[in-house]
C-alpha cells in the first residue's frame, strides 16, 4: 500500500460514549487530517458519569492486531493510553521500534477515570522509569503526577529526568488553581505553555485523551515536542468549547474544508 498522509496509532481503551479513550484518539487524529489506526486494550462500560466494568484484552490478542496493522501499515507517531497491564508495553514499543525507526511514542498515563475508576493506584519506580526512557513524552495530570513522581515541584521532576535519563514530561495544568497553564519539562530546560482557565461547566470527558493525541498529530507532522504540545494545547481549548455538556465536538483542522453551512453561496 503507497502510504501518502502520516498515520498516527492508539492503543487504548474502548468508550461507548465516545467521549475518551479510542474513539476520542481516533477522532482527533482524523480532525488533524491524519490517518488513525486504533489497538484496543481493553473494552470498558461506561459513560461520562459512570464507570461500570472493565475487560481487559489478552496480551495475544493486543499483540495480534498490532501485528496486523504492521505488516501494512507503517505509523510515524504512537499513543498508550489506557494500559491494564503496563507489562505488555516493553514487548509493543519493542515491535512498534523494531517495525518502525523513528516512531514518535507518547504515554497519557491513565490512572483513574473521570468517572472515578482507579485503574493503577501505583507504579514501581523500577519500572515506570525502565518505560520512560522509551518514550518520547509522558503527559500526567497533576494527581497521575503525584502519584508517579511522588511530587508537583517542575524542578524535581526535572532533576528526575536528568539523573535517570528519562522522556520530557509534559505536567498538565487542567487540576491546577488560578491558572491552567501546562509545563513541558526536559532534562536542561522547562517551557511553560499558557492555557486558559474555564469554568466547570466546560469540562469534557476525555480532554487529556485529546491532547495527547493532538500531540501525537504534531509529532507525526514534524513539528518539535514544544510547538506540538503548544498546538496540542490550542486544538483541546477549542474541543473545551466545542458544545454545551459533558462530549465535546471535534472540528476539522483544515481551513481548506468546510463545511455545508460554511460554504459561500
């Protein structure tokens, strides 16, 4: 198959609401014109205000849709989200890199759903750190933060990455007071990417989803960490305000399409 746009990968949690998890990634990547591909994890019930099951997919199973989607397809850029069982990874990011040089990878490491489900309530250090060395990014809230790093502090997580040689760690504002800025975190330096602070009523089920997965779309482009995590930033405030409720609307990207009620008589 001549592959002409870059495609971008999921592997993740199924949400029937559509709102997180699979959908939302897929989604994303469609609205920034990118072809996504999706592996599923795990198969959850649930809606935006109730987590009822989770179904774990079997490491067989995971690795065989991987292995088909590789024998065609070849993605310049990957997202983990929702990991059952973290033990898995080392053998997908292995096939990912050993299939394809070069991949982009980034973790949106989900602890707990919006609905309250705790999914991992701790890693070890041994092994989180083993993971982040083969990643591109990790994307936290400020709880997964603590909860991983055992800190908040920009510049402890900095001296962290430096001495254990680990991925940049983008540390996400959304749980922040008086501001909702995110902080990009590398070894020698910290970026600070201003966000806009919304009310409540403007949440969205599944937004830290989004913005790794827009992420994933600058990464796949081109662009550096920094302007993909800036980017990634700007596409999510506008899916906050997308539409009135708990599932927000994903909007094309492309200035070039437009829709019916767009289009100029």
């Amino acid at each position: 198959m001549e592959q002409q746009e870059p495609i971008v990968l999921s592997l993740g949690g199924w949400d029937p609401c559509g709102g997180a998890g699979l959908a939302a990634d897929i989604k994303t990547f469609e609205a920034h014109r990118l072809l996504g591909l999706g592996v599923t994890t795990a198969l959850t019930a649930q809606n935006h205000q109730h987590f009822i099951a989770l179904h774990p997919i079997s490491t067989e199973h995971i690795l065989d849709q991987l292995t088909a989607l590789l024998k065609v397809y070849q993605p310049q850029a990957a997202k983990f989200g929702l990991i059952p069982d973290t033990g898995l990874m080392e053998p997908v990011i292995d096939a990912l890199q050993d299939s394809c040089p070069g991949i982009e990878l980034t973790w949106d490491p989900v602890l707990k759903a919006s609905a309250g489900f705790q999914f991992h309530s701790s890693f070890k250090k041994k092994e989180l750190f083993a993971l982040m060395r083969k990643m591109n990014l990790l994307t936290p809230n400020q709880p997964e933060a603590q909860t991983l790093f055992g800190t908040l502090d920009p510049q402890a997580i900095q001296e962290l990455i430096h001495k254990e040689d680990l991925c940049p760690v983008l540390l996400k504002g959304g749980h922040a007071q008086n501001h909702a800025n995110d902080l990009l975190i590398q070894a020698h330096q910290i970026d600070t990417i201003s966000g806009k602070p919304f009310p409540s009523s403007f949440a969205k089920h599944g937004s830290g989803c989004v913005l790794s997965a827009a992420i994933c779309c600058g990464l796949a482009k081109g662009s550096d960490l920094l302007n993909a995590c800036s980017m990634a930033k700007s596409y999510t405030e506008n899916f906050l305000q997308s539409a009135p409720g708990p599932l927000g609307w994903h909007v094309l990207s492309n200035p070039k399409l437009k829709t019916q009620n767009q289009v100029s008589s």
